[in-house]
C-alpha cells in the first residue's frame, strides 16, 4: 500500500474512533437502540446524555430501567418513573424515591398500567 492509502486508512480508523465523541453522534444511537445488550454497553461507556436518553426510550427494556432506577441524577430518575416500559417491581421501588417528583411519575404510571 503506498503512503497516500495508509494516511487515508489512518484518517478513517481516527474518524471511526471519534465516533462516539460527540453527543450529536452518540445520542441518536442510543435512543434509537432496541438491543438490550447494547444498552447495557452504553450504560458502562457513561457518555453525557446517554443515562438520559436511555430512560427517556420506550425501546429501553426493563432491566436496564431497573439499573437506572439508582441513577445519582434526578433527572434520569424521572424518566424512568414516567417510562411505560418500567415493571411494576421498579415503578414501586422509584414510588419510594427521595424525590417528590420521581415518586409522583412512578405512582402516576403505576396507575395508568392498572
């Protein structure tokens, strides 16, 4: 391969890399993710804005809503109190939050899935 193809390789394998850089590039991914083993994948790389985006999807399965029922940031817990997607078991546990707001969400959707 000649230099000119080995600097164009290099520049892609950079732009590949960076992929995930940007929360413009990210995010979409992530809302838009439907397989729960890559959900669990975006909850270990803990970008800005994934935690959120995860709990905000109605394709986030229940489990992972489950973990972000411990999430430190109240906004992510609202969205996972408001999510239809949540069990009954994590609606419960979030109707027990610190928070007035994540424990008015829960019980509100506890009521509509009655």
């Amino acid at each position: 391969m000649n230099s000119q193809g080995a600097n164009h390789n290099k520049h892609n394998d950079k732009h590949n890399d960076n992929q995930l850089t940007h929360a413009e590039d990210y995010l979409p991914l992530v809302r838009n993710c439907d397989d729960e083993k890559m959900q669990f994948e975006f909850l270990k790389i803990n970008k800005p804005g994934m935690a959120l985006e995860l709990a905000k999807s109605t394709l986030t399965t229940p489990r992972v809503l489950d973990i972000l029922t411990r999430h430190p940031l109240i906004t992510v817990r609202h969205c996972v109190a408001k999510n239809p997607n949540c069990s009954e078991h994590t609606l419960k546990v979030l109707s027990e939050d610190k928070d007035m707001l994540v424990r008015d969400y829960a019980r509100r959707t506890l009521q509509a899935k009655a």
